[in-house]
C-alpha cells in the first residue's frame, strides 16, 4: 500500500483480532490497524497526513522515503565479478546492478 510517496507493510494481528499496519523505509514509527482493506487504506492515509501535519508544526522535517540509494557490502571476489559482468555488457556497475535487482522484483 503506497500514498505520497510512504509504503506500508500490512499483516494480521491474530491477537488483536485485526489488520496492523506500518510505515517501512523511515526511521520514524507510523502505524494503524483497521477491520477491512477500505479501512486500512483510509486509516493509512490518515496517518501519513497527520504525520507531515505534526512534522509542520513542529517544524522538522519528515522522515523521506526511500531516496533510491543504498549499500551493499560484497566480498571483493564478489565485487570484481560484478565489475566484469557489467563490462562485458558495455554497461556501468550500477547499471548493472540496477537492472538485475529490477528483473528480481
């Protein structure tokens, strides 16, 4: 479930008997709970918008989701491997990488 830009990660709760939801990819904590689906979104959506109210008026600003960037610790056989791979394919190492953690999702 995804809304401005915040994705949420949603399981049941066996011992609330309910939906719970969480905001993922922020280091600030956001979650909600709901009955049904149309609850879950309608509570979610509700959360991320009282979050970047409270983060207005508290003049700070939100936490950002997911700004596409990330790192990865590799063996350096690993990582000399990939470096060759992308050459053979006239393709950058983050191009590579890129394009095959895209086909992996």
């Amino acid at each position: 479930m995804t809304y401005k830009g915040y994705s949420a990660f949603i399981q049941y709760s066996q011992g609330d008997a309910c939906l719970v939801g969480r905001v993922i990819g922020i280091t600030d904590v956001i979650g909600f709970h709901g009955d049904s689906i149309t609850e879950m979104k309608t509570a979610f959506e509700e959360a991320i918008d009282d979050y970047l109210e409270t983060c207005q008026k508290l003049n700070r600003d939100p936490n950002k989701p997911f700004s596409g960037r990330f790192n990865v610790r590799l063996e350096p056989q690993t990582h000399a491997k990939l470096v060759v791979k992308a050459a053979q394919k006239n393709q950058s190492l983050n191009q590579f990488i890129r394009e095959t953690l895209e086909r992996a999702v």
